[in-house]
C-alpha cells in the first residue's frame, strides 16, 4: 500500500535499522526493514531510498509500523515541550512533528 500524501513526510520521521546493514532484500522491498517477514500486497511502502548509492524502495509490515509509529508518537509526544504544554491544557494540538506522527498513528495504528 502507498503512503498518502499527507504521511509521506512524517515516515521520514520514523527511525530505521542502519542502512549498512541492509540486505538487498530489505533494500528492493521484498521484506521488512524491521524484521525481515516476507511481504506481502499490504505492505507499507517507505518510498525511495538511496542506499550505499543504490536506489530502493524499501517496505515495512503492517504490524512493525503500527509499533513504529505508536512508540514513535508516544516518545515525542513525552518529550515534546509544545506537544506535553498542549496535552496539560487538554489541546491535541501539538507541534508540527507531532501533528504529523499522529497522522501516521491514524492512518497505520489500527
């Protein structure tokens, strides 16, 4: 499954496994960066990559990026100024990062 528009820059917001240790595998997007299931058609894209100076396109599995994304939003949102002063006054409004991880929480966190 393609990213939408709207998540395309937040994935860039989620960390990787060192690149280096990539496998050629995880570099054409036949399994997951994560954790190297094979994938399937619902697999989520993290667009291209150059990687070692080569072009990929890796992907994740749907459960890897649901934990990716949650623990991501979740270790922002603690640590975020913006993001903990708006949670205390009841606002979900956040910071731009966290307006953009959320999106992702949405859009993968189910």
């Amino acid at each position: 499954m393609e990213p939408t528009s709207s998540s395309v820059e937040a994935l860039d917001l989620l960390p990787l496994p060192d690149l280096a240790r990539w496998s050629e595998y995880q570099i054409r997007g036949t399994v997951c960066v994560w954790d190297g299931a094979t994938l399937g058609p619902t697999a989520v894209s993290l667009g291209q990559l150059d990687v070692d100076g080569r072009t990929g396109f890796p992907r994740v599995c749907r459960p890897c990026m649901r934990a990716h994304v949650t623990g991501s939003d979740a270790t922002h949102r603690a640590m975020c100024e913006q993001c903990v002063d708006d949670q205390a006054v009841g606002s979900d409004a956040g910071c731009d990062t966290g307006r953009a991880l959320r999106r992702l929480v949405l859009e993968y966190g189910r």
